[in-house]
C-alpha cells in the first residue's frame, strides 16, 4: 500500500463495477469533477469496499456522473473479516462517530451497535454512521467498507455464533493473552458510559472476560485501543 500514499481515494459501489469500466456518481463524482478538477484522461483510483482498488483512467464526463476504463486491479486481504466490535450506543455523538472513524482506519470492517440497558443516547443516525465510515476508509486508503449492523440488546448479540470477548476493567486476564483462530468469528463487547448490569453480566461466561488496562477507559478509547491492538496480531 506505501506506493499508493500519495493518492486521492475514490469509492464506488460493487454493482458500479462493469466490466472493464467503473461509474461514478453522487459526492465522489462531485470531489473528483468539481474540486479536485480532474478532466478526461485523468488517472483516479476507486475502490468498491469489497476488497479492489482500481487504477483507472476516466474515459467520459457527464452532467451527474463519470465513467473510467481500469487499468490494473490490486486486490487485499480482509485480515478482520471475522472481527466484530460491538459498540453501545453512547450519549455523546462525537465520541460515538469519533470510534467509529478510528475503527475504519485501524481496519475493523464488520461494527454492530446494540442497545444495553444503562446505555444513554439521543438517536440513531445509521445513514451518518455510514457516512462516517465510507469516508474514513477513504482517507485512510482501506478496501474494505465496514459493515454496520444495528442490534436490539446483548442477548440478541449472545445468540451470535462466534466467541464473545467482554472488555471488563476487572478481569484478571488481559487481551494480550487472546490467542487468535483467523478462522473463527470474534465478538468484542464493549461496555456503556453506565456499565453493564448484573442481567448482563450473567449473559456471559467468566472466561469471555478480560482487561484493556489498569485504568478504566471511556468506552470509545477502550474501543479505539482494541483496535489498535488487533492491528498488530
């Protein structure tokens, strides 16, 4: 990805991708065509958020849209496809966006926000939330566009295949001591401004628990660290 550091990021979705030719339209459209004044002949790279990043030359200009023929493909590797951070919905917006953003750049794709029941919020923004991760796996040059999932309480997340990793500030054991299987789906449970309740705590096994640090975290730093963390495994 180095060679790439200098470069402007586009996205368009997977069924844009024709063939030999990929279509953009709507905010990238607007970036490419009227700020950053790019012209017929003018070589872009796209991303369809499954994976691709096109090397592309844009071959016609419309009034709403373009259309650039590809040049090369270079395909990667979700190394976090089967990662899932599960985020409680958070009183303050800008912290709760503010996770999200870091997450994308940190390589998290798959980010399900659940309902728990000291959790305090003012309202669901999906259509914002993935707003906020398209653009940030744009300027953080990621391929993959993280899914969102909005889920009702944690007993729906218990019900999830999948290991369940609860951060807990008491836990004897550390997240330095999870071992791994890329084969294997994760569920990392994060804990609200109110903590969880006992109900909730019982949902799970002492052996799902373990600690980020000594300290206790606001939720959206513990998230931001997990990630960071996992980046490195």
């Amino acid at each position: 990805m180095n060679y790439l550091s200098g470069i402007e990021l586009y996205y368009c979705s997977p069924e844009k991708v024709k063939g030999n030719n990929v279509d953009i339209s709507d905010d990238d459209y607007k970036h490419i065509v009227k700020v950053m004044r790019h012209s017929v002949g003018d070589e872009i790279y796209v991303t369809n958020g499954i994976g691709k990043i096109f090397h592309t030359e844009i071959k016609d200009i419309d009034k709403n849209s373009l259309t650039a023929s590809v040049k090369k493909i270079i395909d990667y590797e979700n190394r976090m496809k089967n990662i899932f951070f599960c985020i409680p919905k958070l009183r303050y917006n800008d912290r709760f966006e503010f996770a999200f953003e870091k997450c994308t750049e940190l390589g998290i794709t798959n980010l399900i926000i659940f309902d728990s029941e000291r959790a305090i919020y003012k309202s669901d923004k999906k259509e914002r939330w993935e707003k906020i991760v398209l653009s940030a796996m744009k300027q953080s040059l990621r391929s993959y566009l993280p899914v969102i999932t909005v889920i009702n309480s944690l007993k729906d997340i218990n019900k999830l295949d999948g290991n369940k990793i609860i951060l807990e500030q008491n836990s004897v054991k550390r997240i330095s001591e999870l071992k791994i299987n890329p084969e294997e789906k994760y569920y990392f449970i994060f804990g609200p401004e109110g903590g969880f309740t006992n109900e909730e705590f019982g949902l799970f096994n002492k052996n799902d628990f373990y600690s980020l640090a000594d300290n206790r975290l606001r939720t959206e730093t513990a998230v931001i660290k997990c990630a960071a963390l996992l980046e490195n495994l």
